[in-house]
C-alpha cells in the first residue's frame, strides 16, 4: 500500500513546490517542454533557483520516457563556448604579449561569479558553525530543565535556531557547488576553444594529435578542479578561526591554544606532502601524454600493424607506457592515503591534545591586387626544424614571379624539396631568412596525403561554400565524380567514414580535386594533381610538363632550374633533362612490347560499367554501415550489476573489499566509542581520574587512526590494481579486434576511453565507490547513536528514509542518461580536434578556419548543455535530500528537549546532537555518492564494451605451428577463393583458381572494384574466405595463427607508414637485425646519404607519422623495411606511387635483384611496373580475366592487358 500511496503525495508535494515556477509560464504549460531550445535556467524564478523547481519538467520527462539528447534545454549565454572564449581571449588580449599568463586572464575573467560563489561559500561556513556553538547551551538546557518548569518556548527556540541555520547551510551549499559547476562549464569550454583555435594555427611543426587531445581530455579538467578549491584558500584560516572561537568559549585559553598549535603542526606536515602530490600529478600527465599519444599513432596505423604482425610489439609498447603511468599513479595515491590519514587523524589528534591540556602568424604576406601577379617568391630560405640549429630545408636564390592563370610545375627527385616549396607558397613552413611569400587572392589546396573529412561527399566537395547547383555539376563532371553519383545509392549524399576508409586513393583524390575547383580559388596549390586558374603542382609525371607556363626543377633543397619547358630542355646538361631521359626510358621499354595505339573496345566499357556499378553498390552498403556505427551505440536503462561486481572483483578479485570495510567500521566505532568515553565519563565530576580519562581516550584514538590509515592504503592498493585490470583487458581486446572494427569505429571513441574514462577509474571512481560504503557506514552508526540516546526518532527517520529512497529513484532515471550523455557528447569533440588537426593545411588554404571553429563551439556547446544539466540534477536531489535529513535532526531535538529530565542524560544528549548536526552531511553524501557512482560506473561499462569486441583468428594455433623455415619456396595456390566483408553483402571475390610459381613475380592488375586489393587482404587472412583455401608451400593459411601467418610474409602498402621513434625503430621496429644490415638496405634504397646528413645517423628522430619526411623518403624506407625482413613472399601495395620515375626505376631493379629468390606479388596502376613481371593476372568483377606472360598478352591486342597498356601510352604521349 506504501509503495502505491507515497509515490502519489511526493508527486502532489513536488508539485506544490513547482507551482510558482509554473505560474511564470504562459498557459500554465511547464518551461521548456514546448522546445528545447528554451533557456530554462535564465528565465526562472529567485525561489525557482534556490529550489532547482525550474528542472522540474525535465525531471518528468525523463521519469515518463527515455530521456533524448533533443529533450535537453539549452545553455544559457554566459555558459556558452562563444561567450565564455571571447571573454578569455579579451583578457588576454589586454596583457603584455610578453609575459602572458593565464591564471591571471582566468581570474579577470570570472572574477564576478568567483565573487558570487565565495558569498555562498562564506554563508555555508558560517552557517555550519552555528550548531557547534549551540551545543553547549543546548545541552546547559537540558541539564537545568525542570520537568515541572513551564520554559517550554525554550525547548522550542533551541531547535528552530538549529532547523534554520542547517537550512541555510544546505542552500547556500548547494548555491556553491552549483556555481561552481558553471564556472567549470564556461571555463573549460572558454580553455578548449583556445587549445582548438591554437592547433588550427600552428603548422606542421606543432605537438601531436596525442599531446592536443590529452590537454584537452586532462589539463583542462584539472584547471576547471580550481573552482572547486579556490575558496578553500580563504576559508581555511576563516574556519579554524572560528572553530579555535568555539573551542575557547567552551574550554578556554589554554586547551584552544594547544588545539592552535597543533593545527599548524598539521597543516605544516601537510605541506610537504602537497608539493609532493603536485610532482607526482606533473609526472602523471607527462606519462599520460606519451600514453595518449602512442596510443593515437598507433590506432592510425593499425592496418599496417596487423599485416606485418607487429601488434603484440606494439601492444608491449603501450603497456610499458602505461607501467610508467601507472607506477606515478601508484606513488600519487600512496601519497593521497599519507594526506587522507592526516585529514581523519587530525581532528582525533586535536582532540587529544585539547582535552590534555583541559598554476600566430599569418600564413603570407597580402600582394597588390593591382598586379598581374599571383605569387611573388622571394630569395629566402625556410626549415621544417624547430630547433636553435635549424638546418635550411629549401632554399630560394632567385625571385620568381608566378602570373594569374599560369601554370606552374614542380618536379624534382625524391627527397629533393618539392613539397617543402610548395608550403613555403602556403606558409606552412617557418622561413628563417629573407623576406616572405606575397599572394594575390584565394588558395586551394590539395595535398598528396588526402584529407577527407567524415561526413557526405557533397559536404567534403562543399567545403562549408554555398551549393551553386549548375557549378557543382560542372565541377562533378570535370573531376569525373559524375559516375560514381549516379551509380551510388545514395549519390553524393553518401557518407564517408574516419579518414576517408571507405574510398579507394584515386576516390579520396578526386573528391579533394573537386574541393578545390568548387572552391574557385585564385591560386591552386596541388601535389600531382590538375586544376585550373593559376595552378601550383607537384608531379613526377613528367609527360605533363610542356603543358606548363613554368616548370621549376627541385633538386637538394634548391631550385636548380625555372622556365619555359621547351627552354629547360634545350639544355643536354640539365637535371630536367636527366629525369626525362629515365622516364622516357621506360615508356619506350613499353613502347618495344605494344607497338599499336588504339582505344578500348565498346563492349569493355560495357564491362567496365557493370563493374563499376557492382563496385559502388558494395560501396553504398558499406556507407550505411558506416554512418549507423560512426553514431555511438549509447546503453540505456540501470548500469547492469554485472558492471558493478566486475569492478569490485577486479582487483586481487576483491579480497581486499571486505578488509577494507571491516577497517572503516572499526575507524568510525572505536571514534564514536572516544566521544562516547569522554561524555560518559565527564558527566559526573570525578566518575574516573583524569589519567584514566585521557589514557583511554588517547587509547581509542590510537586505534581508529592506525585503521584509517590501513583503510587508505588498502584502498589505494585495490584502486591500483581494479584500474591495471581494466585497462589490460580493454587494451588487449582493441589490439585483437579485426580491421573492421577500426574501419567502423571512430578512433577519437577509443581514445575517449584510454584517458577520460582510464582516467575516471585510476584515481577517482574507486574512491567514490568506497566514499558511498563509509558514508553508508556512517550514517547508520550515527542513527544508531541517536536512537540510543532517544530510540522515537527512528520513526521518522524510517520514513524520511523511504522519501529519500523515492526521490533518488525519481532522479536516477534522468540523471544516468544525462550522465551517459556526457560522455557520448565529448568523444565528437576529439574527433573534430583530431580530424582538423590533420587537414589544419588545408583548412587554412581555403580560409576555412572560422567554419572549423564555429563547428567546435556548436559541439562544446553540446557538450556544457549535458554536463550542465548533470550537475544541476544532482543539486535538485542534494537539496531536498538536505531539507528532509535537516527535519530528522529538527525532530530529534524536540523529542530530546520534551523528553523527562530523568529520562536522557544531557551528555550523550550533546554527542547524538553533535553527531545529529553532520546527519545531512553524511545522507548528501550518501546520496551524492551513490548518483555518483552510477554515473561514473558508466566509464566502466564503457571500457567493458571495449573488452569484448569480437577478436580475430588466434596469433598461434599450438597445435598447428609452420617450421620455423616455412615458406622454403613461396609457392602460393589459390583454390575456388570466394570472398565477402560480410554475410549481407554480395562476394568480391568468386571462384578465383591460380597458382602463383614459387620466386617469380606476379603482376596484378584490373581496373578499379575488381578484387585486387580484396586478393591480397585473404592473402593476409584481413578478410577472412567463405569458401575455397590459400596454401603457400602447400600448407593451408587458414588452419595457423594470424601470427605465424603474417610475420612470414612482406608488404610495403601505398601509404606509407612511419612512427615516431628513430630511422632505426622504423626500419627494424621489432629490433632483430645489427646496424651494419640496416645500413646495407639503406644503401640499397638510396637512403644511406639521406640519413647521414643528420649526425644522430640511426638515432636521427622521425617525427609523428614520419611527418619530418617526404611521401617518396617514407616510400623509401618501406622498401628499406620490407628488404631487411628477407622474407620468400613479398606484396608491393602501389609502393612506387610517390616516387619520380628515376627513382621507381632504380627501386624496381633493386626489388629485381633482391628479391630474385622471392614471390612477389605486384599491385600496381603504373604499367611499367608490371611490365617486366613472370605472369600478370588480370582482374575483372571478383573473377581471372586473363592471366599469363606479359609477352603472351601482349600478343593478342584485344586482350584485357593490351588495352590497359594502350591506354598507359595514349596517356602518356
């Protein structure tokens, strides 16, 4: 019948209290429910605010249905990215650009509600010690009272004096804590508007992505963590002051002074331990950074970590970062049970003594418009170096003068500064002398390394410009973007995943060619690609060049050559013509084998069609995949127990939980057994002596002290290990997840859970989670207490107790989803940061950096919308927690002051009074912390989703292990391969029978979606068959481990990738080979004179992403990788695609000769490439066209290849 008729009152009582914040609506409709853009906080009422009434209808709503994000009001101005960013940015503004500092523009800039908030603070202090002063008249009170005594309106006095001031204590607490949570929101969106708006500045010589997302991800948290405490710095002196007022009015001078004297010893004991908190937190940070950003590198490089089976190496590498995190974490928490134990101790130790004595530039320089003139270069000389010894990168002697609508080229080897002249156009690199770049107009860019945006197709070819529908078509056409449209399902309003996964290279630089043609810039800076206007490419191929106004010819760091082609090539001498001469070289060894031109068949283009179209229908299912799992998958509903017993079992599999509780209860029973003694036994003059009095007392004390400190430490011992286990199993599980995984999952998502949510369960949650048993502990002694003492207050604390039961139930089903919310909201953010981080080139070649930004403070914006809301929904609840607990002490003073004098003795009567006084402390904290640890045991839940994700096949199958020497030969057989991504979609590869001989080279080719990279991820088991098997030396790839598998075999993939480290943990990561073999590959790979520039050699740092380096030098050291490894079966990925064809000839004749008693399989777009292979096999539709001798091939001129070939030379011609 309770459960049925207290539900209905509470709502009735909550809507009596809503009544006024209703009546301010028109209608009588609830604020905010109409629309959620509404600000409901802002237009609430003064008593609306005070009671939180104005999050009432939320509340409703998210009791009646799953609460949405849609459901949630918006922020109010003041806590809005915008407002809050400028408001910093003007106070910095307004210091010296020489001696900025932050704190300073922090503390103008919330100076006002700082103020605000240290008004309630100073309320809630003074408040809180009203009832201490009161007890001693309280229980002078009950000690004079007569029975037969008619000064009753006394015994009524005392307790409203306590009633109110406990009121006033809970709201302006709750005031506090509340404005302090909006100062958080306004300063950490205000903080991580500057960090974004920064890293869009900063050029490639700036922190890694890793280092940016753990500024935002940690160091702002922690700088927002000031609010909480700034007030602590005043209040401290202001609190002991009036306790040290207390303590002499009661016991006087000379037992306050020793009270005095022993404070400062704590707190000077206490100082010691604080700068060593703040070494160790340093520490952590810094670890945390190398964690993250290692983390970050390598989840971008996870394809090529699985194909060369470098994982586990890998995956050892983060654990030994993360060992280093976690030994500063466990000396950081040691140190926090060291400071705990002197905060529980300190005021026992007090007591004791007391009672014995009785912390850029723009990019170029604007033209006149009036000129002719596009670019004008100047003699300069520009260095990617960040160092005091920057070593010129490229050098310019000559002016050079870049005409509007000319078409510039640059061209040169590879490593010899190409790209460093084109940003030193951009601004992207930093000149160190002579005068700057001057444009005339707007700039396109298109970079080597596409940048594709997540999002639509139409948003990346948009670039945040107006549709202009009949441009955008002529732009589609011309990039020939129009056939994928018609043949996508969903056109050009198909989705693209992280980094462009989903689109094959030329798809990526299509989309980017047309970003910067709709753009309809002046100025068109394009690596290997064509555009109109005036255009600024890089090319290797050199077949383009008389179609150039200007050709500039690049060679070690210098511009050796400019003008007109036909000019530059007059010269026999020349390096321009020393190019040519080797790319004419292999067009004519192609020429020799195909001595006819003529143009595809029509029925081939038929053909072409239909594979196409099978192609991007693939493509399209793969889109909505896509765009269903770039969406978060949020959990609804209660935190599942299982969630709760994994954490608690986590560590040393919670032996240490029951230790830790029983340490607790005997902290807090033999505390209340000290107060207990001493008001016992001074109830009476002389009931025992004054050694015996204080003997015990300090006996007591000794002991609950020695428990706390064992209670701290135990704790910071499970925390420790809980935390280690978790991360292990989330981490080991994201390293054997497959490819798809990563393909579909942000890794902006993964890294939210590798430092926010690892973060969480390091140092906070488990504290929470103990926080709410020792409250619990508590809170049960002190009613215990108070129910010795006056045993009729446990009636209505039973019911207040069911009340408060039913508000919290009231509020957690609103509050999990706000707080679940929160962090769905924040991994976008990391993603936008890490995303334009990326493309921060292109972004600030088209001007685009406003749009970037204001696409930040809509998502921080979204962010501080949940999190405000979280944080106000906790002190709704918190503040009739409060009120209800303040009338269980109200009650229990008036069943005290009306009881018999003969019934209560007036010294215990004081200890359940004093003890009463912390009632509504400790039942907010109860239910502070139980909120809370649901809401935060949502990080676990989060990490937990990331420890089950579907693995791949075993690394080692025990039982099924290859010789150690297999493959002998490198013979493979494909037999009947049938290959599909997915049981729902359709097979990509069909029925495929081939045997590629054992050291022979294979050439693979076939237009775009027939199958050839699909055939080499079943090589690498990356897709697994649906049917058929691969043997290499006739032994089934399929039936061993993924590793045993993978570490024999070599591939050198089209990107290249390299990590931040040394030229000899790229070259050999997994440390297997002596310096002597790494210098003979190096040698082989035209590297070794490259390395030996710098004086470091193979110590010579590489930067994120091998960012110090060309696309053509990574390309290099792949090769130079791949070499070293000397395995029998070798795949080139496009491995010469960024190289000049110089260059690629002498890659493949080294390829030829090391690679003799190899397999090699060749994919490959550029003909000469597969010219001179043993057999190439020819793709189309998933099945063999053709596949045989190059020669015999060629023999038939109507053969698949034979048109491949023509086409290469019509081309080329």
């Amino acid at each position: 019948m309770m459960k049925i008729v207290l539900p209905k009152i509470l709502s009735y009582f909550n809507a009596l209290l809503s009544r006024n914040s209703r009546e301010q609506c028109n209608d009588g409709e609830e604020p905010f429910l109409k629309s959620a853009d509404e600000d409901a906080f802002s237009t609430a009422g003064i008593w609306s605010k005070l009671g939180f009434l104005w999050l009432n209808p939320l509340f409703k709503k998210g009791h009646l249905e799953r609460l949405e994000f849609q459901h949630v009001p918006t922020i109010s101005q003041s806590e809005a990215a915008a407002e809050a960013f400028s408001s910093l940015e003007e106070s910095l503004g307004k210091q010296n650009p020489n001696k900025t500092s932050l704190w300073k523009a922090i503390l103008h800039t919330l100076w006002r509600p700082l103020a605000l908030n240290a008004i309630f603070a100073g309320a809630n202090t003074i408040s809180s010690y009203i009832g201490p002063l009161l007890i001693t008249t309280f229980v002078k009170f009950l000690s004079e009272k007569d029975d037969a005594s008619e000064n009753w309106h006394q015994g009524l006095v005392i307790p409203l004096i306590f009633f109110s001031a406990k009121t006033v204590e809970s709201m302006s607490q709750r005031q506090w804590y509340f404005g302090a949570h909006r100062i958080v929101i306004r300063l950490r969106a205000a903080l991580m508007v500057l960090i974004y708006k920064k890293s869009l500045s900063v050029k490639y010589v700036g922190m890694s992505t890793g280092k940016i997302i753990n500024l935002i991800d940690g160091d702002v948290e922690r700088v927002g963590d000031l609010c909480w405490h700034i007030h602590e710095i005043w209040l401290l002196p202001v609190q002991v002051t009036l306790a040290l007022v207390i303590l002499y009015w009661n016991l006087g001078a000379v037992p306050s002074f020793a009270a005095l004297l022993t404070t400062i010893l704590v707190m000077l004991t206490n100082t010691p331990l604080a700068k060593v908190q703040k070494q160790f937190h340093t520490k952590i940070m810094e670890a945390k950074d190398s964690r993250i950003r290692a983390t970050s590198e390598t989840l971008k490089s996870m394809r090529v970590l699985k194909l060369q089976s470098w994982e586990s190496t890998f995956l050892e590498r983060l654990l030994q970062l993360r060992g280093i995190e976690r030994s500063w974490v466990k000396k950081y928490l040691y140190t926090c049970s060291a400071v705990a134990f002197l905060f529980w101790a300190s005021p026992t130790l007090i007591s004791v003594v007391t009672f014995g004595d009785d912390e850029n530039l723009p990019i170029g320089d604007p033209a006149p418009n009036s000129s002719g003139v596009a670019v004008k270069i100047e003699a300069a000389e520009y260095a990617w170096g960040t160092d005091d010894a920057k070593k010129a990168t490229i050098t310019i002697t000559d002016k050079i003068r870049i005409m509007k609508g000319h078409t510039v080229v640059i061209c040169g080897s590879v490593g010899s500064g190409k790209s460093s002249l084109l940003f030193s156009i951009l601004g992207e690199i930093p000149r160190i002398s002579g005068a700057s770049v001057k444009t005339c107009g707007t700039k396109a860019f298109v970079p080597q390394s596409a940048w594709i945006q997540t999002g639509t197709i139409q948003d990346n070819v948009l670039f945040g410009k107006e549709m202009d529908r009949d441009f955008y078509e002529e732009v589609v056409r011309a990039c020939a973007l129009n056939k994928d449209f018609e043949i996508w399902l969903d056109g050009d309003l198909s989705r693209v995943g992280e980094r462009g996964i989903n689109l094959s290279g030329g798809q990526k630089q299509r989309i980017q060619l047309a970003r910067a043609i709709y753009s309809d810039s002046d100025i068109e800076c394009i690596e290997k690609l064509l555009a109109t206007k005036t255009v600024i490419y890089v090319t290797h191929q050199l077949e383009f060049l008389d179609a150039a106004d200007l050709v500039l010819v690049v060679k070690d760091g210098k511009i050796v050559q400019s003008g007109n082609y036909h000019d530059l090539i007059a010269d026999p001498d020349s390096e321009l013509n020393r190019q040519i001469a080797a790319h004419t070289k292999t067009l004519d060894e192609v020429t020799t084998v195909q001595q006819f031109n003529r143009s595809p068949k029509d029925n081939h283009q038929d053909n072409q069609n239909e594979i196409t179209g099978k192609k991007f229908k693939d493509f399209n299912m793969n889109s909505r995949l896509l765009e269903k799992n770039q969406q978060e998958e949020a959990k609804y509903g209660r935190v599942k127990w299982h969630v709760y017993s994994t954490f608690i079992t986590s560590g040393y599999k919670g032996m240490l939980v029951p230790i830790i509780l029983l340490c607790h209860i005997l902290f807090y029973g033999l505390q209340i057994a000290s107060n207990y003694w001493i008001a016992w036994a001074t109830e009476e003059e002389g009931r025992v002596s004054s050694v015996r009095l204080i003997g015990i007392f300090a006996l007591l004390s000794a002991g609950s002290s020695l428990f706390i400190l064992g209670r701290a430490i135990l704790l910071s011992t499970a925390a420790i290990e809980t935390s280690q286990r978790l991360f292990l199993g989330m981490i080991t599980s994201i390293f054997r997840a497959p490819l798809s995984f990563f393909d579909s999952t942000p890794s902006s998502r993964i890294l939210s859970r590798s430092s926010t949510d690892q973060s969480t369960v390091d140092t906070d949650l488990p504290y929470r989670v103990a926080g709410l048993a020792f409250a619990v502990i508590q809170l049960l002694s002190v009613i215990v207490l108070m129910s010795h003492v006056a045993w009729q207050v446990i009636f209505p604390f039973l019911i207040i107790l069911a009340i408060s039961i039913w508000y919290q139930d009231y509020y957690i089903s609103t509050a999990r989803e706000l707080a679940r919310m929160v962090g769905i909201q924040k991994a976008p953010i990391l993603h936008h940061l890490s995303e334009s981080v990326a493309g921060a080139a292109t972004i600030r070649c088209f001007n685009q950096e406003d749009r970037f930004l204001k696409k930040n403070l809509d998502l921080i914006d979204n962010y501080s919308r949940v999190a405000f809301y979280n944080s106000a929904t906790m002190e709704w609840l918190s503040i009739r927690i409060n009120f209800l607990f303040n009338l269980v002490f109200f009650l229990l003073l008036l069943i005290l002051v009306n009881l018999p004098r003969s019934a209560i003795d007036p010294s215990l009567a004081g200890l359940a009074a004093t003890y009463g006084l912390s009632l509504n402390v400790l039942q907010a904290w109860v239910i502070w912390n139980l909120c809370n640890v649901e809401n935060k045991m949502i990080c676990v839940e989060r990490i937990l989703q990331f420890t089950n994700i579907p693995s791949e096949a075993p690394l080692v199958i025990e039982d099924c292990r290859p010789q150690p020497a297999w493959p002998l030969h490198g013979k493979i057989e494909i037999e009947n391969l049938h290959v599909q991504y997915s049981p729902s979609l359709p097979k990509v590869l069909k029925g495929i029978n081939c045997t590629f001989p054992a050291e022979k080279k294979i050439g693979i080719v076939g237009r775009t979606g027939s199958g050839k990279s699909t055939l080499i991820q079943a090589l690498f088991r990356v897709v697994e068959p649906s049917d058929g098997r691969i043997m290499i030396d006739g032994l089934d790839i399929c039936k061993i481990g993924l590793q045993d598998l993978r570490s024999k075999l070599s591939i050198i993939p089209q990107d290249p990738t390299l990590f931040q480290g040394t030229i000899r943990s790229n070259v050999d990561p997994l440390q297997q080979y002596p310096d002597h073999d790494i210098w003979e590959v190096l040698r082989k790979c035209h590297l070794a004179e490259i390395v030996m520039l710098d004086q470091r050699l193979l110590d010579a740092p590489v930067a994120e992403s091998g960012e110090n380096w060309s696309v053509g030098q990574r390309q290099l050291v792949c090769l130079a990788r791949a070499l070293l490894q000397k395995r029998r079966v070798l795949v080139l990925d496009e491995a010469t695609s960024s190289v000049d064809t110089r260059t690629d000839n002498v890659i493949q004749k080294t390829i030829r000769e090391e690679t003799s008693q190899c397999t090699v399989l060749t994919v490959a777009h550029r003909i000469p490439t597969v010219i001179d292979n043993d057999i190439v096999l020819v793709l189309g539709e998933g099945k063999i066209v053709e596949y045989d001798t190059p020669a015999r091939l060629l023999d038939n001129k109507y053969s698949a290849f034979s048109e491949l070939v023509t086409e290469f030379l019509r081309r080329s011609s």
